[in-house]
C-alpha cells in the first residue's frame, strides 16, 4: 500500500494507473491523478486527531481554488464544504469545528471515508476500510464504495474479512507470504472455504492460473 501511494518510492517493478507509470510520482501527484486512499490505521495515517472535522476534510485541498482566496483560505467555504459532507455521510458531531480526537472510531472512519470519497476518485485504494468500526459504520462505508464502483470508480480493497471482501469484490486476488497465491475472476463462484484454503498456503494456483490475471 505504501508503493502505490506513494508514502514509499519504489524499487523496482513498475505500477500503472491509466497507463501512466506512477512507481515513483510523490503522494501529491498521484493524488492528482484522482487516486484516494482510505488507510488501515485511520489515526496514525488517516487522520489528525488535534485538528477539527474542517481541517481533516481540507488536508487533501488545500490548493483548491475554490477553498482558497487569494493568500487565505476561504473559511466559509471550508465550513459548508464540511457541514455538508457531515451531513452526507451521517458523521455523529458538535459541527464541523469539534475536534475529531472527540469523535468515536467509526465516525472519525467516516471523516476519512467523506474527505477520500468525495472527490469522485477514479481509482479507490482502501486498506481495510471497516476495521474496528460499528456494524452500522462499517455498512455505510461500504454502500458508499459500492455507489461509486457504479459510477465508475475502480477499487482496490485490502481486507483479510471475508465477509467483506465477498461482499464488495467482482474478482480477488489471494496473497500468501508475500506473492500472489490464487486470482479469481469472479468472485460470487468462490466459497469462503476454498478462499480460506489459499489464504492460508494451503492451496495456491500454477503460474498458468495466475497468469490470467497478469493478461488483464
């Protein structure tokens, strides 16, 4: 995950967006390239817990024409931006100046969800979007990876849930100690049981099967 945002630059091999090698672009230029990244840890690379629900939701706009005005930021514009967004994605708060270290675990999820998700991202990069969140969170989140797949959006879910990955993936791809393990096509012929059998190096495909995968 590191690679393909950019928080790491890559050694070797080569990664594509669009055609377009990002393997060594900063995490700024390929967010330019309306690539969003819903991380693991939503405190530690997700959000800022000392800054507000405005400022979070900013922090990947800040160069926005419409946030800014002239050598200051436009406050008012901040602050519909995020009211609306609050409202949109049912974040449980005191306003958009409420720090977001006030929040509970899935509602600073959300504040991660709306900042990535509203940007209408052609490609969604989300490292296990729902972890640690409520049913009722983890739902939401969900509904709105699957509103934008049908809009257009490319995701890439990282999930070691089953339940999760079966429930939003069209194919999958199964890594075991580091290398590709099994890649299925299509994901509603897979049952958890031969998913748990590659997920746990008991089964893996020949270079043949996986090949497939490498041909798309």
């Amino acid at each position: 995950m590191n690679y393909l945002t950019g928080k790491d630059m890559v050694e070797m091999g080569k990664i594509f967006v669009d055609g377009q090698d990002i393997g060594n672009h900063t995490i700024r230029q390929i967010r330019d390239k309306k690539v969003s990244h819903i991380p693991e840890d939503r405190m530690v690379d997700g959000a800022a817990s000392s800054a507000s629900i405005a400022e979070n939701m900013i922090s990947t706009k800040i160069d926005s024409q419409y946030l800014n005005k002239g050598l200051l930021m436009n406050r008012t514009a901040i602050n519909q931006m995020a009211e609306k967004l609050i409202e949109y994605y049912r974040i449980k708060c005191d306003g958009s100046q409420q720090l977001v270290g006030m929040l509970s675990g899935g509602n600073i999820q959300k504040v991660v969800a709306a900042r990535e998700l509203a940007s209408k991202p052609r490609l969604i990069i989300a490292n296990q979007p729902a972890r640690g969140v409520d049913v009722s969170a983890a739902e939401f989140i969900h509904d709105k990876l699957l509103e934008l797949r049908g809009e257009g959006s490319a995701t890439l879910l990282v999930s070691a849930d089953l339940n999760e990955v079966l429930g939003l993936s069209d194919s999958l791809i199964v890594m075991y100690d580091g290398e590709i393990a099994a890649y299925f096509k299509d994901s509603s012929k897979v049952s958890e049981l031969e998913l748990g059998m590659y997920m746990l190096g008991s089964k893996k495909m020949n270079k043949e099967e996986i090949g497939g995968l490498m041909d798309e």
